[in-house]
C-alpha cells in the first residue's frame, strides 16, 4: 500500500504539466481525482492478481514435496480482488487530492 501510493506521489510529481494542461482545458478536481484513484487501483489489482498468481505457484511447488493439494479458488480470487480495489483507493486518496488541488497556472510554469 505504501508502495503504491510512493509511486502516485511521484506520478502526480511528473505529471504536473500534464494536470495543468487538462485543468486549463476545462477538466474540474473531481475528474483529475477519478483519473489518478483509477490509476491507484489499477496499479493494486495487478499487484493483487501477480501475488494471488505467485501464491498459487509457490504453493504449488511445495505440493510437489508436502502432502497436500494447493486450492484454485474463484472466492479466494474475488476477496483478493476486493482487497486489491480497498487497498488502492485507500493509498491512492493522498495523492489522488494532491494532484486535484494543483493550481493549473502553477502546473503550466512548473518545467522539471
């Protein structure tokens, strides 16, 4: 989560001119806020589906040598994605209003 919302913080950071331009072409703070809580969780339910992916395979591997049969499951899947979607929003809120609250002027000057 953490992760996440380190990597949106620096998102918002390189992308300043870009979150000028789309304000100064008409786009209002609940539009900038929806883009970058999308990309947010987005980037949780990729990292929720590789993990569940890489969950599975490991537990896989140690079936080979312990007696027990790994569980492939659509609920496990679905509460992996739920959390995937929460986790997301919740770390991408931070950065999400950080970048709907740049001044459009300031965002055009910035020049990095």
């Amino acid at each position: 989560g953490i992760g996440i919302m380190n990597i949106m913080l620096v998102n918002v950071s390189e992308r300043t001119r870009e979150i000028g331009i789309r304000k100064a072409l008409g786009a209002n703070n609940s539009q900038i806020l929806l883009q970058f809580l999308t990309e947010s969780m987005i980037i949780s339910l990729a990292g929720g589906f590789f993990g569940y992916i890489a969950g599975y395979s490991f537990s896989y591997g140690l079936s080979l040598f312990l007696p027990f049969t790994p569980l492939l499951s659509v609920n496990i899947a679905l509460i992996v994605g739920g959390i995937s979607i929460i986790v997301g929003v919740f770390f991408g809120v931070y950065p999400a209003f950080k970048a709907a609250r740049k001044d459009p002027i300031e965002s055009l000057r910035y020049y990095n």
